[in-house]
C-alpha cells in the first residue's frame, strides 16, 4: 500500500525502520503521542480547530474504519494485482520508497548495511505497472471510507452541558447544535438502552455472588455446628 501511495506521488518519501521484528519506528507511530502533547496544550472549541491541532501536530491522516468493513481484503487483492512480493523480507530491517523510484523497495539489513533494491511492480506484455495503473487499481478496488454514524446522545451532550462553557463566538459552531425532536428521541432511547443493559448486568452479577455464597454456606454452617457439640 505504501509503495502504491509512493508511486502515485502521495507520498515524496518513505521511510520504515523495523528495529525489533514485527515493530517499527516511524512518524505514524509517534504521531498519536505528538498529537496528545499538542491537544493539551491548545484551546480546542470547533472541529476546524481541531484539525488545526492534528495537523501541525503530525503528518499522519486520521480516518474512521468501520467495523463490518472489509477494505484491507479489498486493498490486498488491488495491490498484488500491481505488486510482486518482496524477497527475503524479514532479512532487512531498513526500507525506503519514494516518489522519484517508482515501485522500488531500497533494503538494508542495518543503519550501515548494503542497500539492495527491489523493483516489485508487476510486467504485463514487458511493461511495468505504471503509475496510471496503480491509480486506477485503488480506485477500482476501494471504496471511500463513510464518515461514521452520527451520535445523537453526544450531539445531545454538547448543547446542554458543554455549550454553556463554550466562549460566545463559538457557540454557533455546528458542533453545538441543538438537536431536533427526533434526535431527542433517538438520544433517550439509547441512553434507555444502555441503562437497561448495565442493570441487567449488575442483576446477573448478583446472582452470581448470591448463589457462590449460598454454595459455599452449608460447610461453615456445619463446621459451626460441630464446634458447638464440642
């Protein structure tokens, strides 16, 4: 997928640094670190600042990846259409890929090591998979990611407990609307849900710890009775 994102020119450069197997360090995981040390320190009261803040923050890209959804099976068939596997992989713990070398892997075995270059892209009538077509693949193959389902009981938080607190020239902000009948509705329906559930949770768990004592309450019964005759 990288190497796609680098060929397409999405990416200028890419660097993955594996210095303990299955483990790597780069920008995309010390992004969520970055972007909690910057939300901490900022007054964040919109969306559009909130991006503000994950942006200058890192240059990782956030989505939202629903669970039913199946684009990572999708997204592999699409880029072994385009792409040869990588030979002795876990040999090297050093890879780069960039825009200027399309479709080819730079590997070293450490900092110091060798560079070995790999070109994976796949050769159809002695062509090799051009950047057009590596473009059109992903965009055959995948499809955009929806924004997540809206969450009425939270809309329904924001206006009446959050809004007040939130300084006057940003009240108007879309966030902090108030929600319609219907959503009232939805909002008191899941909340109703949810208490119900974590009642009947608590119910069982009572039982449960109810019937463990009433188990184990006979031998103590016993014991105390034998204790007494004596």
């Amino acid at each position: 997928m990288l190497l796609g994102l680098a060929q397409m020119g999405e990416l200028e450069t890419i660097d993955l640094k594996f210095f303990i197997k299955g483990h790597i360090k780069n920008a995309v995981d010390r992004g969520f670190g970055h972007i909690r040390k910057k939300f901490a320190r900022e007054d964040v009261w919109t969306m559009d600042q909130l991006l503000e803040v994950v942006n200058a923050a890192s240059s990782s890209a956030l989505v939202h990846v629903p669970k039913e959804n199946a684009v990572m099976k999708v997204f592999r068939m699409a880029v072994q259409e385009a792409y040869k596997d990588m030979k002795s992989v876990q040999s090297y713990q050093i890879f780069r890929m960039a825009t200027d070398n399309p479709g080819v892997v730079s590997c070293r075995a450490g900092p110091n090591g060798e560079v070995v270059t790999q070109d994976l892209r796949r050769s159809f009538d002695s062509i090799p998979t051009s950047d057009e077509k590596v473009r059109d693949l992903f965009k055959s193959h995948l499809d955009p990611l929806q924004p997540p389902l809206p969450n009425f009981e939270k809309k329904q938080q924001m206006f009446n407990k959050v809004r007040m607190y939130v300084p006057a020239e940003f009240r108007s902000d879309p966030i902090y609307d108030a929600p319609n009948d219907e959503e009232e509705q939805k909002a008191n329906e899941a909340k109703k849900a949810r208490r119900k559930a974590s009642a009947k949770k608590k119910k069982v768990a009572t039982t449960a710890a109810e019937a463990k004592e009433t188990t184990s309450a006979p031998a103590g019964g016993e014991a105390g009775e034998r204790g007494c005759w004596r």
